[in-house]
C-alpha cells in the first residue's frame, strides 16, 4: 500500500478537494489510505471555541456557527444537491460537537481540547470521502480513533505500538481507497486524544509502519522539502534527496516539512517518504531514504521564533554541576518546557526554549529560589546545518546576537530584531 498525507492547505476550499481528486487520478488510488488534516485554519478556529467555552464568552455559539458556515459554503460548492446524504452527515456531527459543550463536565482543558479540536479532521474527511464516492471513486471512510490506540497524555498522546500494530494489519482494507484522519486517536477508555500539533505526518508514517506500506507521500503547497523556508529566505533551493539520518536531524531542530516523530517509524523498515506539490503531482519533489545525506550539498536554515533565552546563575557564585542541571531539567520536563539549544559555563546556565504551555512564570517563581534568573523574551533561534561563514552573516544581518553555538555540522544563533 502507499499512504498519502494531506494537509489543511490541500483541503481549504472546495477547489482543494476538487484537487485532490485530480492528484489521485494522476497518480493513482488503489492500495491507497489517505491521511488528511482539518480544513484549512479549521484547527485554530477550534481552539477559538475551547478558549469561548472555558471563558464562558456569549461568543460561543457564534464561534461554532463561523465553522458550521465554513464548511457548508465548501459543501454547497461541491455538491449541487443539497440532499445529498453528506449534509445530514456533517451536520451530525456539529450536533455532537455542541452536544459535549453543553454536557462536558470536565474541567480538564487539554481533556476538553483534544475531543473539540478533533472534528476538523472529523468533518474534513467526511466530506472529502463523500465527493470521492460523488465522483465515482468507492472509498472506505476510517476512523482513526479504532486503529491508532494511545495514553491518555490529552495533547501529545504516546501511541501503544502493539495494539496499535494489531488493529492496523488486521482490519484495514486492501484493493480501495481508504480515508482517515491525522493527529488523532484513542485512549484506552476510547476517548480522543491527540499526537501534538502537525501530528497528521505521523499518522502517516504509523500507518504506513503498520502496513509495511511501499512509500509514504506528504502532498504540500511547495515542490519538495526547501533548504529553508521562503518566508524568510530568498533564494530557496529545492533538495532532491535527504538521509533518514539528516532528515531527523533536520526535524529535531525545528524543520517544519517533516513532523519529528515521523521519521523513526519509516526509517526501521526503510519505508521511503516523499514530499510532492499538490499543485504538480509530477514533479519528482523530495526523497527522504536510505542514501546520501543531502543532494544538492546546501546550508540548510530552520527559524523557530517566540522563543525564550533563559539565563541561570548560581547566586553565591558556586560551580553549576551535573546536580544543578539534572534538577533544572527536571523542572523543565515537569512543566512541559522544550528546550531547543544549551550552553553552560562554570557558573553560568542558558537556554533557548518554548513555552507552549505557558508555564514559564510559575516555573521562574521556582528557579528564582536558588538560582539568578535573566531572560529574554520572543527571541529567534536560527540553526544552519552545513553551515557556512556567509550563510551566518545573511542571518545576523541587522540583528542583535545573543548566543552563538557552533559544532561540526551545525551552527545555532539566538537573536533579537534591532528596534
């Protein structure tokens, strides 16, 4: 079987699933499980309602409302009869949705985000299952949530491989096209938990270890994997071929093409993974396999902003040792801070981190206590792989530098804009 991913950007409007019918006809269905993500911006718009309703906001209803809208405009411009049987499909499930808000009794919000935040890829792969059947491709529409079993860590779940393994091979049909959803799954008492955000590339690459798929495809809006992003770079180049090994390290870093957890799965069974435009489905785009670690040999830039640079430094001016450290990191795993760049000293501590879940002042309130604590906020962090002396000048150009890090292969720079 081959697993093709795609995202919200393939899916936004009706012209996106008109699309990926026609991806499918150039390329081919069968033996085919498409992994696809909530429409468009539906995920933040979903995170909108959950804000409304912990909030208590008279704006609840209506923030359902704009995505109910949303996604019958995208109907109506699919389907001419509005009989068809997907409106009564997807409007169940807006039923369900407003049903848990009204009745949810949980004050648990990763708990409450996770079963909210799920009816984008819910109502998504409804619709896209219900056109394809409407043009004349059959389909098997899955839920997830009965295939890929995890904790119940509500935000960023750990998939249970051998129960997981076991549903997949079992009960997934062959010889159609199957639909199911990213990002998702189950608990062991069958409630929606989620794989982190960006998680749908790894529904593919669990599927696809699952199944001993023959190739995994991510189809996005640019022609392959870039040797930086084109948001803030110019001149972005195309790379043909990456290593398992670079592409983990690529992702490790920040690289937002390939989700970290994704790769592990594909590179035990030397599972290939392309990244292809849907905008060109012929183009070669990107190979992600067993090989040479980069083709074209280029600086490769990742940006990862809103970061924090924190600072920590004993109070009496004793050494930080490894005690100081295993404690410091042990807070930060407590309160679900990732720290992505280290530098210490003999009486000095800093790190580059991101406070997803904005627990950084109550942690401060404890590191305050034994160490000195200095930090700047909403900072960027560059790292180049196969760094060079004139890719770091293009980025500390008209920049403040407050950290530079370098080892064989990679340079990290944290800077702040100049005001």
């Amino acid at each position: 079987m081959r697993v093709f991913k795609f995202g919200g950007a393939s899916v936004k409007d009706a012209d996106g699933i008109k699309n990926v019918y026609d991806v499918l006809q150039k390329v081919g269905y069968e033996d085919v499980i498409l992994v696809v993500s909530a429409m468009g911006k539906t995920t933040n718009a979903l995170e909108v309602v959950i804000k409304n309703y912990f909030d208590k906001s008279a704006e609840l209803n209506s923030s359902v409302q704009e995505i109910k809208k949303y996604h019958n405009q995208i109907l109506l411009d699919l389907f001419d009869d509005e009989n068809h049987a997907v409106f009564g499909a997807v409007n169940a499930q807006f039923e369900e949705l407003e049903y848990f808000l009204a009745h949810n009794k949980s004050p648990n919000y990763n708990f409450v985000y996770d079963q909210v935040v799920s009816f984008g890829e819910l109502i998504s792969t409804n619709i896209l299952s219900h056109y394809m059947n409407f043009r004349g491709i059959q389909t098997q529409w899955l839920d997830v949530r009965n295939f890929i079993k995890t904790d119940a860590t509500y935000r960023d779940a750990e998939v249970d491989w051998e129960a997981t393994q076991q549903l997949i091979s079992k009960n997934v049909p062959r010889k159609i096209l199957n639909i199911t959803q990213g990002f998702l799954g189950a608990d062991e008492n069958n409630f929606t938990t989620t794989l982190g955000r960006e998680g749908s590339d790894y529904t593919a690459g669990i599927f696809a270890y699952c199944l001993n798929a023959e190739s995994v495809t991510i189809w996005k809006d640019v022609p392959g994997v870039m040797n930086a992003d084109p948001r803030y770079f110019e001149n972005a180049s195309l790379l043909n071929q990456i290593s398992y090994r670079e592409a983990i390290e690529l992702a490790f870093y920040g690289a937002t093409v390939i989700h970290p957890k994704t790769l592990q799965p594909l590179q035990k069974k030397e599972i290939p993974l392309y990244v292809k435009s849907f905008i060109n489905p012929l183009l070669k785009g990107t190979c992600v396999s067993k090989g040479v670690d980069l083709e074209p040999q280029y600086p490769c830039f990742i940006v990862k902003r809103e970061q924090l640079l924190i600072s920590l430094s004993s109070i009496d001016f004793s050494f930080i040792m490894e005690e100081n450290i295993s404690e410091i990191f042990g807070l930060f795993h407590e309160f679900k801070i990732k720290v992505n760049l280290i530098q210490n000293s003999a009486i000095s501590f800093s790190v580059c981190v991101e406070d997803k879940f904005g627990n950084f002042n109550e942690l401060n309130a404890i590191l305050s206590k034994k160490f000195k604590v200095e930090y700047s906020e909403n900072v960027t962090l560059y790292t180049i792989r196969h760094f060079t002396e004139q890719a770091a000048e293009t980025v500390e150009k008209n920049k403040e530098v407050l950290l530079k890090q370098v080892s064989r292969e990679t340079m990290q720079i944290v800077t702040k804009e100049l005001n």
